[in-house]
C-alpha cells in the first residue's frame, strides 16, 4: 500500500476491522515491524487528534518519528508551478518534497482545501505531489477532500457500539461560524457506502456533496425525516461543496441553529449515539447536555484514531 486516500485503498473493509480489532487487544503486536524506519508528518495546518494519535501509533510499530509544521520554522513555501519567486515565499514545494522524502519510509500529509479553487482542490493537488516528487509512500491526515483516517476510526466505532446487525447511519450538516472544508463528511460518506450500514445524508439545500462521495446514499433535505429512527447521529459542517452552484464553493450559505444537534433532536431517533470528528464549536453543533451525554462517542472516536493509524502505518510499512 503505497497510498492512502480513498476506502478502496485499504481493500477490504471486513479484513481491516479484524485486523484494527487485533492492534486494539494488542497494539504493540508489531513493535518489531517500524524499527530504523522513519514517519515524516507534515503539516500545513493545526492538529490536535491526528497530530498525537498517528505518533502514537508509528511509536506502536516501533518507528522514529519526525514532525514538521511547515508553517512554524520551515521555509514558507511556494505551491504552485510558474510562479515568479519575487514574493515572501523562499523555497519551492517541488524541491521542499524530495528532500523531505530523503530523510524517511513514509510521510503523512496534512493539507486542507484552500476553499477557493474546486477544481485545484478536487484534483488533491498538494497530496499528489507528494505522492510523485517524494519517492516514498504518502498518507492523507486530512487533504483537501478527504480524511480517511478520521473515517476509518469512525467505522471502528460504529462496530464497537452497533446495537443491531445493520444500523441506521444519519450523516447531518450543523452550523459553524466559519466555512470548513469537505473532508470529513466526503470521507465519512464515502466508507459509510463501503460499509454494511443505511445511509442517510441530510443538509440543507446548496450543500449537495460530491457525487463521487454521495455515491448510493439517501440523500433527506428534512432533517428530522432523516434522523427518524437513527441508530447513530454524525454531525458535521462543511462549507458549500459547489455541486449545484460552482460560484459558491467553499461558501458558508447558512448558519441555521435549527440544525443543531440538540435534545429534541436527538429524541426523534432510536436512542442514537452521537457522532463527531472534533474539535467541535458546542453550542452551534451540538449542545453541551447531548456531547456530555453517555451515548455520545466523541471521546471513543478519538481514541480509535490510534487505532486506524495503526493499521493503516503497518500495512505501509508491512
Ligand atoms: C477541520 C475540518 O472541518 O475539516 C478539521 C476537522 C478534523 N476543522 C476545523 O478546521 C475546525
Ligand atoms: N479529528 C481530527 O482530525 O482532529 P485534529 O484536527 O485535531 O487532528
């Protein structure tokens, strides 16, 4: 496996649960497997999860560990080809990449859509050329489109806490003060059509996803319809993805508190969990009583992040 982005990378989906099941009683089983071998993390953005989960999972295969925030101490980084350098940028990313490829086995890359340019952003730009210009294997910790460790865990979760054989999955957009990328949702549909659940996707209108993550999903503009009878709530922002109206990609088109996951919300589905990534804005996602309450798996979640990491680093290095 020398890619990490979309669900048909990991192959079979039975097989990684078993196996993320088998790191979970185990997690030092492959302590062996990373020695005098080198993780490279790169981030262009903050990190808080993924940062101290995918670390921890390398020191769990018995790797070292290298940690570079691009933006804090590196050189500032040009990105795009042609550019005149006259600017504050000094170095390019077209020599910044091999090199950093000379000092490891493997990078993980953590680099969130600019929000402006669909087509650039859509194209996973920056993650491909990392994938062609470093000459080692390359993992998403968040690009611009997807976020499959984040949904991996995710899956992990839903299996540990599943109340029947196939549960009802309701992926739902909240209000957030800022526009936030597509990754987690787009992720999150996309392994959820992968997985043996139902799948409903419920937003308001102009906040269509991408065909390609929709896939067969039921798609429910009425937010209660959708969340009738749900075994397990996801909330998400995501700005506008520019399916219907290309103009407004990367757009916040509404900041309605009506579809905060609250208490009555929550009341319209089958004693639900609640679902999120984080972090999370409370208050305007969710409230305080539904994230604090003993069927939200925010905490379980993040913690299943070390897990997928790892499942995910070994076959990489395997
Ligand atoms: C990011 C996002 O929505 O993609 C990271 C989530 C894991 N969230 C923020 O920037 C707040
Ligand atoms: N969920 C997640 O990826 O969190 P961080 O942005 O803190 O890494």
């Amino acid at each position: 496996m020398n890619r990490f982005l979309n669900v048909g990378d990991i192959g079979d989906l039975h097989k990684a649960l078993q196996e993320a099941m088998e790191i979970k009683n185990d997690r030092f089983k492959y302590v062996e497997l990373g020695r005098n071998k080198t993780l490279l993390m790169v981030f262009f953005n903050s990190s808080l999860r993924t940062r101290l989960s995918t670390q921890k999972a390398a020191l769990n295969l018995g790797m070292n560990v290298i940690v570079l925030d691009v933006n804090q101490g590196a050189w500032k980084l040009e990105t795009e080809r042609g550019v005149i350098m006259d600017g504050d940028k000094s170095e390019h990313l077209l020599e910044a990449i091999p090199v950093m490829g000379c000092y490891c086995d493997l990078i993980g890359v953590r680099s969130f859509a600019g929000l402006q340019d669909r087509d650039y952003d859509y194209a996973e730009t920056i993650y491909h050329q990392f994938l062609k210009y470093s000459g080692k294997p390359v993992f998403a910790m968040e690009t611009a489109t997807v976020h499959p460790l984040q949904a991996f865990a995710d899956l992990i979760t839903i299996e540990e806490h599943k109340p029947v054989k196939r549960p009802k999955v309701v992926l739902t957009w909240a209000p957030h003060p800022k526009a936030l990328p597509q990754a987690v949702p787009n992720s999150f549909a996309e392994w959820m059509n992968a997985a043996d659940v139902d799948f409903v996707i419920t937003h308001p209108e102009g906040y269509e996803l991408d065909p390609k993550f929709v896939g067969n999903a039921v798609v429910e503009y009425d937010q209660r319809k959708a969340l009738e009878g749900a075994h397990f709530v996801y909330a998400k922002n995501w700005s506008c993805p520019g399916v219907t109206r290309p103009a407004d990609y990367g757009k916040v088109l509404s900041k309605d508190m009506r579809w905060t996951i609250d208490a009555e919300h929550m009341s319209w589905t089958d004693n639900a969990h609640f679902m999120h990534c984080l972090p999370v804005r409370r208050n305007m996602i969710v409230t305080d009583d539904v994230i604090e309450a003993p069927t939200s798996l925010v905490i379980p979640e993040a913690a299943n992040r070390e897990i997928s990491a790892t499942v995910v680093i070994k076959r990489m290095i395997g």
